[in-house]
C-alpha cells in the first residue's frame, strides 16, 4: 500500500507550539493549497488542509515559520474519530508531517519575529 502526501502552501495562521504529557512537541497548522486550474467561473480554488507536526519539525515550524510562510510537508494521509461530550462522532483527516521544508525565504527572516 502507499499513502504519501506532498503539499506546498501557505500557512494560514502562526504555528502554535504545545507539549504532550509525555513532553513531545507538537504543532497543527492549516496549510492554503491552491489548485492548478480554475473552476467553471474562472477562479483558482484553494483547499485548506490541516497537517500535524511532531517533535523537531513541530519546533523548527514554529520558531522559524509564520503566517504566510510557504512550506512543503511530505507525510501521510490519517483519519480518526472521537466522541464530543454531547454524544456526537467527529470524524477527521489530516496530513502527518514526515518532513517540512521551509520554502518562503531564509529561516533568519523570522528569527526575530515576536
């Protein structure tokens, strides 16, 4: 079976960085990939895919990464569903993140970015 992703896109909002229990890093971003073609009225659509990042690439995205920034994610393709409290499923796909490229520039462009 294969089940490999490769995106580049802008990221839609800062990199939020946060910690398990277990003291892992991890970070979910929105990336704004558009299409290569445009749709019956002649606009470029863009999808919105929601990657997770783990570790080194959750903590390097998010100190040298901001809203705008183009990067490419290579990972895989994951669905999982939960239950709310109020007894609702939510199903979700993402994107895990394998590795990231920064695309947009010079990591030092964001060094001092607050």
């Amino acid at each position: 079976m294969i089940n490999h992703v490769v995106l580049v896109g802008r990221l839609t909002k800062d990199p939020e960085l946060r910690y398990t229990a277990d003291g892992s890093a991890v970070a979910n971003v929105t990336l704004a990939v558009s299409r290569n073609f445009r749709n019956a009225e002649g606009v470029i659509d863009t999808d919105f895919v929601h990657c997770t990042l783990w570790r080194k690439i959750a903590e390097n995205t998010a100190n040298y990464c901001r809203k705008g920034s183009i990067i490419g994610v290579m990972g895989r393709i994951q669905t999982r569903n939960y239950e709310k409290s109020d007894g609702q499923r939510v199903y979700v796909t993402e994107v895990v993140a394998e590795s990231v490229r920064f695309m947009g520039g010079q990591p030092q462009q964001w060094l001092g970015h607050s």
